[in-house]
C-alpha cells in the first residue's frame, strides 16, 4: 500500500513536470493576423510619416537658428 | 548648412527610421506575458539609455565648468540635462503603458507590487533629484552663483543615478529584467543577455534616438549662446 503511494506519488509528479514542459511549448500569441494582411505596413507608414514631420520641423528650427547665428 | 557638418543628423534620422521599419517588421522572439510588445524596447528601453547618455554629457559639462569657470559650458550642462530628463519622463510614460498592459493583466501583479517595483521608485526619485536641479537653478538670481551650486548638485544627481536606478533595482526584488533570482542576467551590459534579433534593431535605436536629443539640445544651446551673448568671453574658447 505505502509502495503503491509512492508510485502514485511520483507518477504525480512526473506528470506535472509534462504539464510544466507543455506549458513551455506552447506557442506565444503574436499579432501574426496584422502580419499576415499587411495591416501592420500601415503601422508602420504612419509612424514614419510622423518621424519625417518632427525632423523636418527640427531641421527647419535648425536652419532658422543657423541664419540668426550669421547675422 | 554643410552636409559634411550635420552627418550625424542624417544619421540620426536613418537609425530612426530603420528603428521604426526593423523594429515592426522584423522577427523577435516570442515570449510569454511580453508578446509582441517586446518591441518596446526598442522605445522604452532606448528612452532610458538615451537619458543616460545625455545626463552623462551632462555630468561632463559640470565637471568642465567647475575647471574653468566658463559661463558657456553651463549653458551647455543645463540644456543635456533638460533634454536626459524629458527622456526619463518619456521613458516613466511608456513604462506605465507597458505596465499596464504586461503585469497588470498577463501576470496578474497587483497594482500594489507594481508600485513597490524597486525601479519605478528608483527611477522616480532619480528624475526628481533632477527636477530639484532645475528649481536650484531657477531659484539664483546671481549668474555665476547659479552656474557654480548647480555644476557640484549637477554631479551630485548624477552619481544618484547609479544607486536609485542601477544598483537598488538589482539587490533587491524588481519586475524588470537583471534582478536577483531572475534568469535574465544582466541585460543592461552582457552581449550574451539579449537575443541578437532584438540587439540588431536596439543599438541602432539607442544610437539614433540618443542622437536626436543631442541635436534639439543643440538646438537649445545655441540659442541661449545667442540670447547670453553679452556675458560670455568676448573670443569665445573652442569648447
């Protein structure tokens, strides 16, 4: 009886051990829906849109303080 | 303006650019809890970096104004330490993002262990310290008293930095990457920490992000070298 506990025991823990492991492998959630209809190239356009305005706008700041620096 | 002069501009803005198209689009580890906004790091964590690098020249600049007492390296130590903090601030916000989206939900933190979160502490005490340095500044009304207090509390915030946000974080428990008892390493530093996917779009970030703050604090520098220029030498030094 106390032998068959024990077995009973360790299948236990082995068999967690398989849940733990399974866990692991499970595959990570990705936005691969965005990836895979191209939605995420909008993403990215509008980010670089904005990118471009705000160095624009710096490099006109720059332009300006360069021409009041000449003078 | 001459291209050759702004190189570092372009450069900046390319960096920026790849950050923003790479970072997207390219692949990055899969990880639970995390997902897909371990992009982040190539914003969030670039925040900090850049903050660091700027608070460093910063530091520098205080160091060189106690030297030779000249008023321009002043200017020049206010204006990157204005710039590092609106990083750390920029960096404090997209962590409250990030929070709350990660341990909030996926890892069921509760709001309370988020807050004892030793780096938000550490990181919030260390912009304050720096806020303190711009209230010392704005409270003088004698130049060369200000320039001088403000240079030795400058290097005083510094030095602060490493204990509130680099050493505290990683003796005690903390939520972010390097702590005691994580299998994260130290992130920060060792090669080996990152995945190389990730370290191929986050170097460049920092670079390219670092790069813009130093350029709008440029910005910022000439124009009160402009606005002061009754007070500083009359040939001014090269640097």
């Amino acid at each position: 009886m106390k032998y068959q506990k024990k077995i009973g025991l360790l299948l236990l823990v082995l068999s967690n051990a398989v849940l733990v492991f399974a866990q692991d492998n499970k595959p990570v959630e990705m936005a691969d829906v965005m990836r895979s209809n191209g939605k995420i190239y909008v993403v990215v356009a509008i980010c670089l849109t904005i990118l471009i305005g705000l160095f624009l706008y710096v490099w006109n700041i720059d332009r300006k303080i360069s021409k009041l620096e000449k003078e | 303006m001459k291209v050759n002069k702004s190189w570092w501009k372009i450069a900046s803005f390319l960096l920026l650019v790849y950050t923003i198209v790479g970072g997207f689009l390219m692949e990055v580890p899969h990880l639970p809890i995390l997902n897909e906004t371990i992009r982040n790091l190539y914003f969030h964590v670039a925040m900090w970096f850049g903050m660091m690098i700027l608070f460093m020249a910063s530091f520098a600049y205080s160091i060189k104004y106690l030297r030779g007492f000249n008023y321009r390296n002043d200017i020049y130590a206010k204006q990157f330490a204005a710039l590092g903090s609106l990083f750390g601030i920029l960096g404090y916000t997209t962590g409250a993002i990030w929070v709350s989206v990660t341990w909030l939900t996926d890892q069921s933190q509760s709001i309370g262990s988020v807050m004892k979160e030793p780096k938000l502490i550490g990181a919030a005490i260390a912009l304050l310290i720096y806020g303190a340095y711009f209230v010392l500044r704005g409270s003088f009304t004698d130049i060369d008293k200000r320039a001088r207090i403000s240079a030795v509390y400058n290097i005083f915030a510094f030095v602060m930095l490493f204990p509130s946000i680099w050493i505290i974080p990683r003796l005690v428990g903390s939520l972010h990457p390097g702590a005691p008892g994580s299998d994260s390493g130290n992130p920060a530093l060792n090669f080996k920490d990152v995945d190389l996917r990730l370290r191929m779009v986050f170097y460049p970030a920092v670079i390219g992000w670092t790069l813009l703050g130093v350029w709008i604090a440029t910005l910022k520098i000439r124009l009160q070298l402009m606005n002061d220029k009754s007070l500083l030498p009359e040939t001014p030094t090269k640097k």
